[in-house]
C-alpha cells in the first residue's frame, strides 16, 4: 500500500496485478483493522469519459475578447457549486496528476468504510468527498488536493454514467487548468444528462465568452436561467455578456440597437455600472448630452471611482462650453486615479484653449510620461507648439503620434495644416506630403469601402435647369469661414436655376447658424454631426446634389471621410484651407489670378478654377456697431503703433526679422509693436517670446506689447483702434484679420509670394484698390512701404476716415455680384463636365 496523505482522509492504493487496483479510502484517525469496508468494483472500459466528437461546437481557442469601450477586462464568473459563486479566474494553474486511475487497468476495487457512506450512492459520495478535499485545501497541499478530487471525480462518472455532478465538476478542475476544450467538453457531457443543469450552463456561457462567442454565450445562460430563473450568478454574467454584445453592435454602426441591448443587460442586472457608462458613450457620440450626463452619473453612482465616467462627464461639459465644470471632474477622475492620462491630456486641451500653453504642456507631457504611447497627447502636444509658433517640434509631434497610432485621423491632417506655416519645406515636398496623403486614404477608401460608389443616374448627366449645390463645412458659425460663405448663401438666387443644400458639421451653433438657416435661397439644412461617412455619402447621393463643395480643406471639423466617397459628380474645394486637399476626386479649387497667378509654381491635385477678381466675398460681422472709427492712435500716443492680430504660427523668422528693421529705422522713440494671439494670455510663453525677440531679432522688449484674446468679437474689433499699421504675415499671410483691419480704418501692408497662402492678402488688397500697399515679392519693399506710410501721417488720416467706406464699396463686398460670377462658374463646370461625358 502506497498512502497519499490529505488533511482528513488518507488513500492507499494497491496494484495487484495490470488488470486490477485495490483504492482504499480512510479518514486520518481510521485503521483498516477497526472499520467495516463495503467493497466497489468499476470496471475502466469507457474511462474516456468524454469523447470530442461528442461536443458539436467548433472551438477558435485563438479568438479574442470583445472588450466593452470601459477600457476594464470584465470576466464573467464561474459556478463552481450550489452554494459558492466564487470566480475561478485567479485559481492555480496545476500540473496533469499521475493518475490513479491508469487506463491499463481493467478494474478499480474500491474499499470504503460502510460507516462513512450509509446510504448514499457511491458516486454521490465520491463527489462529495472531492468537494471536501478542495474546500478544505491549505496552500501546501493544493495541488496535490486538487489532483485527488479529479481522480474522485473521474471514478464517480465511471461508477454512474450518468452522474452530471461528476462531469460538472471535472469541467471546473480543467477550467483552472486552462485545459477549455476539455473543460467544456465536460460541461456539455452534464448538460446532456441534466438539460437544466444551471451551473454548467452558467459555466459553458463562461466559456464562450471568454472565446468571443457572444451569440453562444447568451444562448447558455438564458438556459441556465431557464433551470433557476433567480440565479444571481448567471444573471450578473448575461448582463455582462450582454454589455459587450452592446460594444459590439455599436461598434458595427447600430447605435440604435445597442441602446436596446444595452438597456436589456441593466433588467438583469441594474447595479451594472460599466453598461450605464457604456450607455453614456452612445448618448455622448449621439450628442445628446443630458441623457449622456444621466447615465455616466448612474454609473458613478454604483462605482464613485469611476474613473472613465467621471472624464466623460468633464468632457460633455467642456463640449457644453462650461470648461470651469469640466476641470472639477477632470480633478475628480484624477483624485480616484492618481496620473490617469486621458484626464490629464483633457486638462491640457482646456488650457490650450485658454491660451495658457505653459500649463497645457505641463499637463500633456505628465500624460505621456504615465503613458508614453498616448498617441492623442502627441497630437495636441502638436496643437501646442504649433499655436506658439514651434512649428517644426509641432510637425515632429504629430509625427509621433502617428507612428504610435497609424489609423489616427486628426495628427496626419495637422501635420499638413502645419506644413502651411513652415518655412523649411519646399512647395513641392509640401505638395508631396498632401498627394501621399491623399493616395493612402482613396486607397483604403477602394480597398475597405463596404458599399461601392453609386454611378451617377443618366438623369442627372445632361444640362439642367436647376442644379443642386451642396455646400460641406463644420464652420458655419462665428468662425473665419462664415464671413466669406454668409454673402454666397444669402444672394443665391434660388429662382434663377439653383437649388442649395447645406450639410453642417457645426457641433455648437449659434447666432450665425441661425442667421444662415433662416436664409430664403437654402433649400435644405442638414445636421451631419456624428453620422458616418457611408451614411452622409448617402444622403448627399440622395439628395441627387451635382456639385459638393467643401469648405474646410484639412482644418478642424472637415469632412474629407465623406468626400472620399465621391458622393456628386462633381467635387469643389472652397475658402478653408490654402492648399490642396491631395485627393485626385476633388476636381476643382477655386482661387483668383492673384492667389494663384497663371505661372504658379505650386502644385495642386485639383483643377484650379480662377473666379473674375476675387476667390474672396467679405461679409462685415452682423450685430456690431460699425459706425465711428475713432482717430489714429498716433495722434494721442505722439509714437506709430506698427502690429497684427494673426496667429502666432505665422511668425515667421523672416517676418520677425522685416519687423525688427522696420522698428530700428523708426527709431525706439517713434513707434512700438502690437501683437495681439492667443498665447499671449500665458505669461510665461509672453517672456520666453520677448527673450526670443531680443536675442535673435534685437527687438527691444520693451517696445513690444503681447495681447491675449478677448471672449468677446466686438472687443476684438475694437481693439484694433490701438494700431496705426497693421504689418501682414508672411509667408502665410491673414485672410480674416486682413479684412478686420481694413473694416477698422487700419490700412495693411502686405508681401506677395509664390504660393497662395503668401498671395492673400494681395489679392484682397488689389479688389479694393490698394496696390500701394503691396510689396511684390520683396522683403525690401515690404519694409519701405511700412516706414514710409508710418512717416506719411496724413495719409495715415486719410486712410483711417476713408479705407472702411471703401473696402464695404469694392467688389470684394460686393456679395451679389461675386454670386453671380460664382453661379455662372458653376454652370460652366457642369455644361463641361457633361460635354465630357
């Protein structure tokens, strides 16, 4: 006899010949002298207790998790027992047990005190006493326990086939073993005994799920509940399971659908506080933020450290425009988790938006330190060094970002916008980075598309009375964009063969939207915010528009995704952005002779499409009190105040260094610098820009005076009557500021160049009529026309009384005409297009 000693019982086993093995069962205190054995003969000719033919269901045990968007790995819990809903998911992996039962043997004899079994059937004993073996396990003797109550197990299904606690609990010990083809196998054998058997189909639920069988795991446990409709366990792990069946669904595009099954996970279980954030997601993407609020509150509610949820919640708010409340819960997530990244990034977002850019980094590079594959920090780590005029750290960033997220969106279209203000790319590797851009995404535009491109209907290829123009922009708001669309929109003429159809991407309108909406010549407004792609693509398809024109290029809100799709015969790009989109299915960007003379050198995959005069109609802000321009500051301050209110981004070298001439020809005493962005509102980017300013341009510091940006747009406006000259920049110049200047009596002096965004302010400045102010191409002149009009004081009267009066008189405010010349381009692009054709 061989003892293999537990804590209570003691196994001694015989092997008296290959075909037969005694197996003696006592506990510690017993000798086999004092007891009274019954005696079990099981023969071992269907040992394989299990055969895998028997289990139908095909296994992918390479499958992966469907993680809900919580960002936390949720299992499901194991039943082990009637009364012990414990998981398994932290139990010893154990070794394969040297058998007792070795399958050469031909019979196991068992010898079992008759006291301790009574009238309890063997099996019933056998399986009973492994469940005490394993309860009652102590860290030393786990493994051994565990291997003793699988034998147990193993003998108790050889005794009675069709014993489905046996097989049950076979399948729990392979389970902690990792072995899941033979655990299930096990489950699915006491379920073909016992049909509601509710812990192994609980446990087979488990097990499909943990494979990524949604369907298959919410098939098992609706079954199990059919056994014990109030079984908590399985009712926790359906909601669980149906969570992430929600995740799923919603991540295929069925947002409405995973509302439902959302909400059918929170009836079994209504404490489920990921389902409730998960609700909170959709609601969010969905923008329908109150609902969004209420269940990211319900999922805090159940959870007070939800981190997830209490970011999510400061993210509606500064959606919501109310950054003071965004901050309190973005501190709140950070206080349950000390360092959470997202928070972190989400904190930097508000103070770059502030303008108060030494925190915002600080905060941005604490979430990439926790965090040093956070692609989106990298990204706004780029917004940052970009909005402060570090435009080659900003272009590096996003290139970071990408390389940690290649499928990201925003960093790639960044870099391009970046690539405008930078003065180390050339015009062609400036192009190059657009047309490579724009060959990847129609690449994987053709290559993923899941509808194919509807062909054009023959209707729509001849010459129409009417045609439809639909206009695509995320800017139709208080926004640079909407001063050079709002004329357009307001003198289409509706009657005279035109049908207009806006798709607005604008997340917060206001005044302006509503101003635009109200306009009689657009036949139809539509909402696009948070639809797909393929479903906007249908729409404008549907809406059998002809010509799409896009008005944001690659800035903030575009919607390029749509424009992959080709959803028009014919595609325009519009007003937003300086360059090429780098799509070869845009056909055509509309610019002027001025932006773009004939002999540009600049490369475009658009057609470009030159307007009579001007590509630019201005519009004046509506609201404000434009009467009373109040006199020259030079007149009061006995000194010229030279300065601009562009974006810091376009401080270039080369423009920093004309300012610095301009400056020391004035003299010290004779005039200051005025500089008026964003940025500015943090003291300390002001220092370390004016320490730039005298060490690499010898500007005086204190003849400079650094201005943040005002909330509100009459004060911007207004205060531009602290500026005598405004110097423009270049090689990107103002387009918006531009106008505001001239609006305000200030005049402009600007430098052409060889690419568009260098000839915009030309080209503003010729439709009014004053070429006097422009510098062609010369740096030189640039500075002489701005030291000779600051000595020209009474020209500087001159212009301040006349220059408003006669920007409001040229053709570039000349909204109904320029729509005119517009519509007329538009026939002529359709007639061509279908003689084409």
């Amino acid at each position: 006899m061989n003892p293999i000693n537990s804590q209570f019982y003691k196994f001694q086993r015989d092997i008296i010949n290959e075909n037969q093995v005694i197996l003696q069962i006592l506990k510690t205190n017993d000798t086999k002298e004092n007891v009274d054995f019954n005696y079990y003969d099981i023969t071992l000719d269907d040992h394989n207790t299990t055969d895998e033919n028997d289990n139908k269901n095909n296994i992918n045990l390479d499958s992966n998790n469907n993680n809900a968007t919580t960002d936390r790995d949720k299992d499901n819990n194991l039943a082990i027992d009637n009364s012990n809903d414990n998981s398994t998911r932290d139990s010893t992996i154990i070794s394969n047990s040297a058998d007792i039962v070795d399958s050469k043997k031909r019979l196991i004899r068992l010898e079992i005190p008759k006291s301790y079994i009574g009238s309890v059937e063997i099996e019933k004993y056998l399986t009973e006493l492994a469940n005490e073996l394993r309860l009652t396990s102590t860290e030393a003797n786990i493994k051994e326990n565990t291997e003793l109550a699988f034998e147990l197990y193993t003998l108790a299904s050889l005794s009675n086939k069709n014993y489905a606690p046996a097989y049950f609990y076979m399948g729990v010990i392979y389970s902690e073993k990792r072995e899941i083809t033979m655990s299930l196998q096990s489950y699915q054998k006491a379920v073909d005994i016992n049909p509601f058997y509710p812990e192994a189909l609980c446990n087979i639920g488990v097990i499909y799920k943990s494979l990524g069988d949604l369907d298959s795991s919410i098939r098992y446990y609706y079954r199990a509940l059919q056994g014990n409709p109030n079984y908590q366990l399985v009712r926790s792990n359906l909601a669980i399971a149906l969570n992430d069946y929600g995740t799923k669904v919603k991540l295929m595009g069925d947002l409405k659908k995973s509302i439902q099954i959302y909400k059918k996970s929170l009836s079994f279980n209504y404490k489920h506080s990921e389902t409730y954030y998960n609700l909170g997601v959709v609601y969010a993407e969905n923008r329908k933020f109150e609902q969004a609020i209420y269940n990211y509150e319900l999922a805090i509610h159940f959870n007070p450290s939800y981190t997830e949820a209490l970011n999510n919640l400061g993210v509606i708010f500064k959606e919501s425009d109310n950054l003071e409340r965004a901050l309190q819960y973005y501190n709140q997530a950070l206080i349950s988790r000390l360092n959470f990244p997202q928070s972190l990034n989400n904190i930097g977002v508000i103070y770059t938006m502030n303008g108060k850019m030494k925190l915002a980094k600080e905060h941005l590079k604490n979430a990439i330190k926790h965090c040093p594959d956070y692609a989106e920090a990298y990204n706004n780590m780029g917004v940052i060094y970009r909005d402060i005029g570090k435009i080659e750290k900003s272009i590096q960033s996003y290139e970071s970002c990408v390389k940690l997220s290649p499928s990201t969106m925003n960093a790639p279209q960044n870099k391009l916008l970046a690539l405008n203000y930078s003065t180390v790319y050339s015009l062609e590797e400036v192009y190059s980075e657009h047309k490579k851009w724009g060959d990847k995404n129609l690449m994987n535009f053709q290559k993923c598309s899941a509808v194919d491109n509807l062909p054009v209907s023959s209707s729509n290829l001849k010459h129409k009375r009417i045609l439809t123009i639909g206009y695509l922009s995320a800017d139709f708001f208080v926004h640079s964009v909407s001063y050079f669309i709002d004329g357009i929109l307001r003198n289409h003429n509706r009657d005279g063969g035109f049908r207009i159809i806006i798709y607005s991407n604008v997340c917060k309108e206001d005044s302006t939207t509503e101003r635009i909406k109200g306009y009689s010549a657009i036949a139809l407004w539509r909402n696009i915010v948070g639809m797909s792609a393929i479903d906007v693509s249908e729409m404008i398809k549907s809406d059998q528009v002809d010509i799409l024109v896009e008005l944001s290029g690659h800035t903030c809100g575009n919607r390029l995704d749509v424009v992959l799709h080709s959803p028009a015969p014919l595609i325009a790009t519009y007003i937003g952005y300086p360059n090429t989109t780098g799509l070869e299915n845009v056909n055509y960007k509309f610019t002027d002779l001025y932006a773009d003379p004939s002999d540009t050198k600049q490369k475009y995959t658009e057609t470009l499409w030159r307007l009579p005069n001007s590509f630019l109609t201005y519009s004046p802000p509506v609201g404000y009190h434009l009467n009373d321009i109040p006199p020259a500051p030079f007149l009061k301050n006995g000194y010229i105040t030279f300065g601009t209110f562009n974006i810091l981004a376009k401080y270039s070298d080369q423009c920093l260094h004309a300012w610095s001439k301009i400056l020391q020809r004035m003299g010290n005493s004779k005039c200051r610098l005025l500089l008026k962005s964003k940025p500015f509102a943090c003291e300390k980017t002001c220092k370390s820009f004016k320490k730039r300013l005298l060490e690499t341009f010898k500007i005086n510091p204190d003849q400079v005076d650094l201005i943040g940006l005002f909330p509100q747009q009459k004060d911007h406006l207004q205060y531009y009557s602290h500026l005598d000259i405004s110097l423009d920049t270049f090689p990107y110049s103002g387009t918006t500021t531009t106008c505001e200047s001239l609006l305000m009596g200030v005049p402009v002096v600007t430098l052409s160049g060889s690419q568009h965004s260098h000839n915009v302010g030309k080209s503003i400045l010729s439709n009014i009529g004053l070429p006097e102010l422009i510098a062609n191409n010369n740096v030189d002149q640039y500075i002489d026309i701005a030291v000779q009009l600051a000595n020209n004081t009474s020209k500087l009267i001159e212009y301040r009384s006349s220059l408003r009066s006669k920007m409001i008189s040229s053709y570039l405010c000349d909204n109904a005409q320029f729509t005119k010349n517009l519509e007329s381009a538009y026939k002529s692009m359709w007639s061509h297009f279908i003689d084409t054709k």
